[in-house]
C-alpha cells in the first residue's frame, strides 16, 4: 500500500514533461491556434534573416520584413507590447546577426540614458500623475457633468474637444494626455462614443503643430535643417525655408477638415466606428471594454463611482498647467512638477486628499505610464534599427526611379505613407528623408518644396494611423481606452485623408513642374 502511494506521489510531483511539451505544441489544443502558426512562422523567418549577410537586407526590401511580421503578431494577438518586443528584437537579430539579442538589450539602456527620451518619459510620468489627481479627486467627471448640462449637443460637444485639440497642439504629448482626460467624460455624457472621442483628438492635436513655427513637429524639422547644414544662415532662415513648405501640407489640412465633416455628420460614420456608435445607442457603454483589462475595468467603474466636487477643481489644476508651460518655456517636467505640486497643495487644502492620499494617487498616476514607457522605449529602438538597416534609403531610392518628374511627389507621398503606416519612425523619417530627398528630388527634376511637403505630410499620416504610433498611444491613454479598438476606429478616415491628399499632390506636382 505504501509503495502504492509514493508511486502516485511520484506521479504527481512529476508530471510528464516530454508528453506535456507535445500535447502543448498541438494546434489543436491551442486557445488560439493562429498563435500557434504566427510563432512557427516567425521562427521560419528568423532564422531566414539570420542566413542573410546584413550587406544584402540593407536598403533593400526585405528592411521590410521586421516590421510587416510585428504589424502581423499585433493583428492577430491584439497585444501592442509583445508585438513591438518581437518585432524590434527581429529587426536587431537581422541587423546585428548573432550578437543581435545582445545588442538588444543594450539598446534599452541606451535607450533609457538618453536625454530626450528620458525627458519625454518624465513628462509622460508626470502628465500621468496630474490625470490620475484629477480622476481619482473626482474633478474630471464633475467638470464633464457640468459642461454636458451646458452643452446639449454631442456635435458641439465634439467641435469643443477638436477646439481644444488644436489650441493645445503646441505639444501633442501633452495635449493629447489633458484634452482626453477632460472631454472624454463630457463626451460620453453626451452619448458618444469613446472611439469617436479619440479620433477627434488625434487628428486635431497634431496636425496643427505643423503650421507654426513654435510647434513641435514644425520646430523639430526647423531644427534639423540647421543640424543637417541644409541651410547656411542658421535659425532664421530655417524658419523662412519651413514657412515655404506650410502651404503644402496638404494631409494635415486634410485631416483637420475631415474630422469636422466627420462630426457634422456630413461624412458618415464606417466600420469599427459605426459599431460604436450602434453599441451606444442600444444602450451599450461610451467606452468599449472588450479589450480592456481586469484592472482597467475596475479603475473605470472606481472612476464613475466618485462623489461630485465643485467643478473649479478641475479648471484651475489645468490652468495651473498651461501657465507653467508658458513660463517654463513648454519645459514639459518642469512644468508638470510644478503644477502636480501646485494641484497637491489645492486639493490637500479643501480636504479632498490628505498628503498621504495625494502620493499615492501620484504613484498610481505614474504607474499607469509604464506601459505607454514600455512602448515608446521599443518605439525608439525600432527608429534607430531601422536607419541601421537602410529602411528611408531604400523608400527613397524606389521613389529616385521615377521617369516622370511630376509624379515624384505624390510617389513620395505614397511611399512613405505605406512604410510610416507599418512603422512610424515619425520624426526619425525627417531626419533619415530630409537630406536624401533634398538630393534626389533635383536630380529627377521635382518640385523640391513640393516634395519635401509630401514626406512631411506622410509622417503625419504614420502618426495617425500606424496602430502602435505614440500619437495614438497618448490619445488612447488620455481617452482611457484600448489602443487596439482606437486605432482600428479611426483608421479609415486617415487613410480617406491620404486618398485625397495624394490626389492634391498628383494635381500640384504636374502643376509646379
């Protein structure tokens, strides 16, 4: 009987490994069996790229393979994170060869040690704990009440968040982090839906930024013609060549006014955004959930669930906000320490929080940024491998064969387009493009003011609509949503606005040439 019983014991201390390790590799007892082939198909490819000398991936099209097989895990797994993982670690492993998943790990620390990007980090932190204080004080669903009894409308209620969206384009970050915190609440008062929410935000918060010199997007590539010795009287007369470009920028246009005649009604709404819209009329939530998690469905419930304050809670925690900005001259941390600060004080003295409370409401505020840190570090990454491997080489060289002068820019345009959609590289594009289009474009006889407008205009484009973009990722953290439902809602009314804004390009290149 004893000898029976360690027998059993033995059994099931342990368990089968080999027999455990076949039943597991089965499709058929795989949840998700495309999973399964997805995996079988990358170690295919993987060691593919390994057998290819990197002198024969570089600048050619199979640069393209890394990103079309990470685009193709985030379809399938829906997972943002483990799709960026694999896709940067792939592209590493093809550039690098065997000491690619060294060099990987590496890159994070680079990463990480940088000075800009830990600066972006920061004010993300920082943003998060400021959203956090407003949420969790109850200030944001208070102020969401009040305005949705002024406003009645959930038209005008949009037109205010693309309004806003636009006054706050000075820094996209930013902006795309306050306006969804503060008229996410109001909208769904309204009875719109979380999606159409964030699509208003995002092609207004950007967008705008490319027309003035003190935006961010205009300010960098300002700044790049003067770091790339593009033009030899510094500053101002980068500012003078940029303000050339301004009346070119067909897609930003574009997508502004689109997204107007999207919420007027004038255009109507298609796909994963009809849904939404069908989910909340039969009496569904404003905010989709099916691809949230545990956590954040209970954050959403907690959220809904706070007492009403005065409405002046939030108003003088975002005033506070904008005025440390200007003062700071748009020094995001240093602005986002002060007025956290300052909103702690505000709040501790009404007895909304005690110093206790307001800590760790700030420590969850930061908490919730590490997934937007995570991707945003292997956003960086994937940019930097991705000039290794000659990717914007390799666009523009296919661009550089065509015969017809006119056609150039909106071959750019479209180029670009398709790769910034796969992989944004956003303002990695500017600094790898800028310098070989200024070449190239002269050498096939194109409008170089026209061209280099329609590669500004294609990085836009990627930040909208590539699924793992940071634009979308701070929009879809402001909204409070999940990336995957926001980006695939709004995305086919960006690619509408590349439709025509390549028609726009085809017109004015055969026009100006």
């Amino acid at each position: 009987m004893k000898d029976e019983q360690k027998e059993t014991m033995r059994k099931q201390e342990f368990p089968p490994v080999f027999k455990a390790i076949v039943h597991n590799l089965n499709p058929k007892n795989q949840e998700n069996p495309k999973m399964f082939y997805l995996w079988v198909g990358l170690i295919i490819v993987t060691a593919a790229m390994l057998a290819i000398p990197t002198k024969t991936i570089h600048a050619t099209i199979l640069t393209m393979i890394p990103i079309v097989m990470m685009f193709t895990y985030v379809i399938i797994s829906k997972d943002f994170v483990q799709g960026f993982i694999v896709g940067t670690l792939l592209a590493f492993l093809s550039c690098y060869k065997l000491k690619g998943a060294a060099m990987w790990v590496d890159s994070i620390t680079e990463t990480l040690s940088d000075y800009e990007n830990m600066f972006t980090i920061l004010t993300f932190f920082i943003c998060g704990g400021t959203i956090a204080a407003l949420q969790a004080s109850g200030a944001t669903k208070s102020f969401g009440k009040w305005v949705s009894s002024k406003i009645k409308n959930p038209k005008l209620s949009l037109f205010a968040t693309w309004l806003l969206s636009g006054l706050m384009s000075i820094d996209d970050y930013v902006g795309g982090l306050t306006v969804g915190a503060a008229m996410s609440p109001i909208n769904d008062s309204q009875k719109v839906p979380r999606e159409m929410t964030a699509y208003t935000i995002r092609s207004t918060v950007s967008a705008p930024g490319l027309f003035y010199p003190m935006g961010d997007w205009a300010y960098f590539i300002i700044m790049q013609l003067v770091a790339l010795k593009l033009v030899s009287g510094g500053v101002k007369e980068a500012v003078g060549v940029y303000m050339g470009w301004v009346p070119f920028l067909f897609y930003p246009m574009v997508a502004m006014v689109l997204a107007l005649l999207v919420i007027f009604g004038v255009i109507p709404k298609v796909g994963n955004m009809k849904k939404a819209y069908e989910r909340v009329e039969n009496g569904g939530p404003a905010c989709p959930v099916t691809n949230l998690s545990e956590d954040d469905l209970a954050e959403l419930e907690e959220i809904n669930a706070k007492p009403d304050i005065h409405p002046i809670n939030f108003i003088i925690p975002i005033i506070i906000m904008f005025s440390t900005m200007v003062i700071t001259d748009f020094d995001g941390v240093r602005a986002g320490a002060i007025s956290l600060s300052l909103t702690g004080v505000f709040f501790i003295a009404q007895g909304i929080f005690t110093l206790k409370e307001y800590v760790e409401v700030m420590l969850d505020g930061f908490k919730d940024m590490i997934d937007l840190t995570i991707l945003l570090i292997f956003g960086y990454m994937l940019g930097d491998v991705m000039s290794e491997l000659g990717f914007a080489e390799f666009i523009a060289g296919v661009a550089g064969h065509v015969s017809i002068a006119g056609l150039f820019p909106v071959i750019v345009f479209i180029l670009f387009c398709i790769t910034e959609y796969l992989c944004t590289l956003n303002w990695t594009l500017y600094v790898i493009a800028l310098p070989i289009l200024y070449q190239v474009a002269p050498q096939v006889g194109a409008n170089l003011t026209l061209t280099i407008a329609a590669m500004i205009s294609a990085g836009l484009f990627g930040s909208n609509t590539c699924p793992f973009s940071d634009g979308g990722i701070v929009v879809a953290k402001g909204c409070k949503m999940d990336l995957y439902d926001h980006s695939f809602s709004s995305m086919p009314y960006f690619i509408l606005a590349a439709v025509i804004t390549a028609i726009l390009y085809l017109a004015a290149g055969m026009i100006m040439t």
